[in-house]
C-alpha cells in the first residue's frame, strides 16, 4: 500500500518504487542509487528518490501508530468496523491523532466523574431535546454523595460531558483546523510593563499577521520575543469580525456539525453556552497549541533552508587562490592584529599595530606593514569587517596609494573568526599564537580559500542564517 501511494505521488511505476524501496532497505544512499543503480529504478533521478525516502519514512512512522492505536482500541474492547476503517483511511498523524483523542489514557477529567455520576442521559437530553427545561431535568440527578448536590453542579457536569466529546470529534476538529488554518491571525501583543526591557521586539508589541502570511523570521523573532517573557501570543479566530460582536465563527461551525439550531426553547441558551465553552475552553487551546507548533517547525524549516542555502554560496565562492595574503583583525584600543600567511597557508610573520584611536600611530603602522608586503611578497591585504574596519581599510588604501605597493585589499567577513581563534583546533594548529593573532590568520587564510577557512568553524557563529 505504501509502495502505491508513493508512485501516485512520484507519478512512476510501483516496480520503480518497490526496487528503489528495496535499496534503501539494504542500506543504499540516495546518492549512491541515484548514481550507480538508475538500471534498478528504471531511472528515478536523485530529487525523486530525497522525495520518496522522506515520505517512506514518513509513512511507514503513520502505520507504525495506526497498528498501535488500533491495538490499544482494540483492548479497550471499543474499536468497531466504523471506526477501524476511518483508522486505516487516515492518511496524516494529526487525523490518526484526532481519532484516537476519544481513547487516549488520562486522568480522570470532570465529564468523566460525571459520567461515573450517571449524568451522561441528562447531557443527552438536553442537547438532542431542547425542549426541556435544564433546571427541572436536572433535579432527578442531584446527587451529593458523589459531589453533585444541587442542579448547578449537576448541570456543570452535563456541560463537562459535552464539552469534553467535542473536543474529541476527530471530524469536527478537522473542520475548525481547515477553517483556522485559512483565515485566523497570529496576534502579538506586548507583556504589560515589559516596554523599555523587551525594546528590540517593539515592532511586535501590537502586531498582526495572517497566520499563513507569516514569513519565517518574523515568527521565529515573536517566538524568541514570547520564550523570553517579553510578548504574547494568541491565535485570533475571527480577524474580521465587526467590533462588538460576540462569539466566533467557528461557534458557528460547531453548531452546525451538530445539526443544532439555536432558537428559543428552554435548554437553546443552555446549548449555547455548552457550545460557547466548548470553543473557547477547549478546542481553540488545542488548536492554539497545534497552530503554534506547526508554525514554528515551519519556519525553523524555511530558516534552515535559507542558512544552507547561504551557506552553501559562501563555502562555494571563489577562492582568491594560492596567494601570499596579510591578514588583519582591526581594532581601536587593543590595536590591530596582523597576520602574514603563505600560499600553502604558513604563517610567515604576526605583528599588532595602532593606526586608529586612541594611539594614532599611523606612520608607524605604515612602515610596519609596507616592511611585511616587501619582505614577504605580499599579493593580497584581507581587513576583518569588524569593529574599525573602515578606519582600518582607509588607513591600507592611504598606505598603498602613497607607496605604489600593488598588493590588492578587500573586505572580508570575519563572522565565526573569533569562535575558531579560541577553539581547540586552532590551539592544536597554532598552539605559539596569541588567541588575537590566530583571528588575523582565520581571515587571511578565508581569503585564499574561503572552503578551507570556513570549514573549520562550527556552522552556527558564521551568520549567514536567520
């Protein structure tokens, strides 16, 4: 069955699934079948086989649950022949999930209790038969032995009951789900009295978004800015609702799910209410908790495709080549770090010097690296774009303009130098360097090869993700 799904998805042939299934299952890499085994797959190239792994992992994960939900049902001596099959018919986690609400093992709630009580037919009667009065239907169930000893209690319990099944009833949950999904809002709001401390989310403290609209990296910052105390965030059901109208559309929805009717019988308001709370109480917290999550995987998902993608552009630029390069990490007070390093990556001289405030050594950091360029035959000047750089960078093109130097200068990223500076690697590779000199080595050798540079560092501190 699954092998037929993923060829209906693929639009190829089950017996190119099957084998390609059957690869994988003998421990085969996607590369490697889409590379050397196209004879096997009938020539299913390597997106549709990425494709096809994912969902047969994916799938294979969904009739693992099915078969356990199906057990535990099955010792609950409650599974019948219309429920199985709405079981073996669900073709996602959340349905298989939502059908499986009803069964969950969970302490004792207030419906339940109820239900123990015995109150369950006055839950009925007043939901399928408005046109009794609640006050007086509930006086045959009064019950103070076992917590219910007015009609107030016991009407508590009726609505507990029915609240409880809606919030269970896998097809109405797909209902409020599909509709919410559509047309709700992700509402920011900012946490009262945390406006000087949570500033830099000022932009979310009264903000609204449509949920499907929400880029990426404005729902991770808003889910950084709740995580840190600083906002709140709810899903509004109803963003164009007329101001002053009570109650939410999917009030609505449930209702008629329901077939229910609401009108001017006795036990309407009562329905009403049953219905008001359901929505509020229950279902809109679980399908806050659901929507909540779903967006956040999304957008880690999308953030971690733009980091790779980024990545990936920068490990792949071109190298500047196999050249002798200066680097230097800039600096004000501490002065600027120098670093001279061959084209097999040697380092061939370290120096600091204090062209920029508050030393002003400009002369002599001139006749410092004018000495370095001579001496080493220096091709290449890499300036760290940190802090001074630009002072740093006019300081090398003054430099070079006056003595007719031909070296070339760039301005090279340093996001991630100082992580490795200070890294057992680097102390391992350069174990008679200061942790400072080691930076201007990193941005050297980054310019010769960014790939051989950057591959050292942990992906994380290079900045070039969301």
């Amino acid at each position: 069955m699954i092998i037929n799904i993923i060829a209906k998805e693929l639009n190829v042939r089950p017996q190119q699934v099957a084998a390609a299934v059957q690869l994988i299952d003998e421990g085969s890499t996607i590369p490697f079948i889409a590379r050397y085994r196209k004879e096997v797959t009938e020539g299913l190239d390597d997106t549709q086989l990425r494709t096809l792994d994912t969902r047969l992992t994916y799938l294979r994960e969904l009739d693992d649950r099915r078969q356990s939900i199906l057990k535990s049902i099955k010792e609950q001596e409650k599974l019948t022949p219309e429920l199985e099959r709405e079981i073996l018919d669900a073709d996602s986690k959340t349905r298989l999930e939502d059908l499986y609400l009803p069964f969950k093992r969970k302490r004792r709630t207030k419906g339940q209790i109820a239900i123990e009580a015995g109150i369950e037919p006055l839950a009925d009667l007043l939901w399928t038969q408005p046109e009794n009065n609640p006050e007086d239907a509930a006086q045959s169930y009064i019950d103070a032995d076992n917590g219910f000893a007015d009609t107030k209690a016991v009407l508590d319990g009726a609505r507990a009951i029915l609240m409880e099944r809606m919030a269970e009833d896998a097809n109405l949950l797909e209902k409020v789900r599909n509709y919410l999904t559509t047309n709700a809002e992700l509402s920011s709001k900012m946490v009262d009295g945390q406006e000087h401390a949570g500033e830099k989310f000022k932009d979310y403290f009264e903000h609204n978004e449509k949920l499907t609209r929400v880029p990426s990296h404005r729902a991770l910052a808003m889910l950084r800015g709740r995580n840190e105390g600083f906002l709140q965030l709810s899903i509004n059901a109803d963003p164009n609702q007329e101001e002053g109208v009570r109650g939410s559309y999917c009030e609505i929805i449930i209702a008629n799910h329901y077939g229910i009717t609401l009108g001017s019988q006795p036990a309407d308001l009562w329905r009403k209410q049953v219905i008001s709370w359901a929505w509020r109480i229950k279902i809109l917290m679980h399908m806050e908790t659901e929507l909540m999550g779903a967006l956040k995987e999304r957008s880690e998902n999308e953030a971690i495709d733009v980091f790779a993608t980024n990545l990936k552009d920068l490990l792949m630029a071109a190298p500047a080549g196999l050249k002798t390069t200066l680097g230097l990490d800039p600096g004000l007070r501490t002065g600027t770090k120098v670093a001279v390093v061959d084209a097999t990556g040697k380092v061939l001289a370290t120096d600091t010097i204090y062209p920029n405030q508050p030393h002003n050594q400009i002369a002599k950091s001139a006749h410092t690296i004018e000495t370095l360029i001579k001496k080493h035959n220096v091709d290449l000047i890499a300036i760290g774009n940190g802090t001074a750089s630009r002072e740093t960078d006019a300081f090398v093109g003054d430099l070079l303009k006056q003595s007719g130097l031909s070296a070339t200068k760039i301005i090279v990223s340093e996001a991630g130098a100082s992580v490795y500076s200070a890294s057992e690697l680097a102390a391992k590779e350069f174990p008679d360097l200061d942790v400072s000199i080691r930076c201007a080595v990193c941005i050297g050798g980054r310019w010769q090869g960014r790939l051989a540079g950057l591959v050292k560092i942990d992906p994380r501190p290079i900045g070039v993700g969301q």
